[in-house]
C-alpha cells in the first residue's frame, strides 16, 4: 500500500483539523461537478475512504492511498483533481481559511504545471492513464496496439498535455 498527499503550510490560531475537513468537502463537491463523475463508478467510489487529512500547527496534508497498489489511476487522478481546484478556486480556500482562523503560507499549485504533469484521457467511457505503451485503468490496460486510430490521436495528446475533464480544452459554444 502506498500514498501520497498535498500539503500546504497554514498559520494562525485555528483548528487545522477543521480546516482540512472544511477544504476537502469543498473540493470533494467541486470536483463532482467540474467531472461530472457517476456517483456508482469506481472513481467516486475512491473518496468513500479518502480524504483523509493529517494536520499539525503549521501544515496542512491530504493524503490520497494506493490500497493495494491496484488504484493508481484513482489514487493520481484524485491528487490531480484536488490540486487543479485548489489552483482555480484558490480564493474560495483561502476565505474558508479565514472563517477557520487559518492562513496560507503556501501558494496554490501551478495550474499550468497541473495540466503539463497530467497523463489523462476519457475513451470508452473510462478515465485512463496513458503511458508510452498504452491506457491503464486500476485494473485495467489496453495496450496500445489495440487502440484504433482516432483512440491513437488522443493518446498521444493525453501523453503530451492532461486531457481530463478539468484539463481538456472545451468546445467553444455556439451563438446563434
């Protein structure tokens, strides 16, 4: 089993225990929406046991596991969802830490480095990792030889740039 987790440095008098709870009910919500995930897929049922927090008087972390070492997809995806919110709603964090009696001494992350680092893409109705060889889900690969051509093109985006729901470009909306 492993994990890894996001910290950020905090100041002030408040609980960071709170804090941290308080920020990632917020995320966890955002993040709901922004990826629009089912509420049965195995992506949501991820968080059931996540989110723990660990805080101390200057930091606080959350930590995102690897059960097993069979949920690296959901374990990555999730870190990289959490920061790119994180990034953009940065303000909204930053006003819960007040009514907590907290303050940042970390900057958010950078969210043009959130989309560079991401290897994510949709295809067949799944979130996938893509690595050189193919997509990897938590249990799952499709080598690459057995993604079709359109499949190929987007693997190769993915492999350049994170194409997830929070990081792929959106289509521009049409006027009339």
């Amino acid at each position: 089993m492993g994990g890894t987790g996001v910290s950020l440095k905090i100041s002030g008098n408040g609980d960071p225990c709170d804090l941290g709870a308080a920020i990632w009910n917020t995320a966890h919500e955002i993040i709901h929406m922004d990826v629009d995930l089912h509420p049965w897929g195995d992506l949501a049922y991820y968080t059931e046991d996540e989110g723990r927090c660990t805080a101390q008087d200057d930091s606080v972390t959350w930590w995102f596991s690897n059960p097993g070492g069979c949920c690296t997809r959901s374990q990555q995806a999730w870190m990289h969802w959490f920061q790119r919110v994180l990034s953009w709603d940065w303000y909204i964090f930053t006003q819960i830490a007040t009514e907590h009696g907290l303050t940042f001494a970390s900057e958010p992350p950078p969210l043009d480095d959130l989309a560079s680092e991401g290897n994510f893409v949709t295809l067949r109705n799944d979130l996938w990792m893509a690595e050189e060889d193919g997509l990897y889900g938590d249990n799952a690969h499709i080598p690459l030889s057995e993604l079709t051509a359109d499949e190929r093109v987007l693997h190769a985006e993915a492999l350049q740039r994170c194409q997830c729901p929070m990081c792929a470009p959106k289509p521009a909306r049409q006027t009339s």
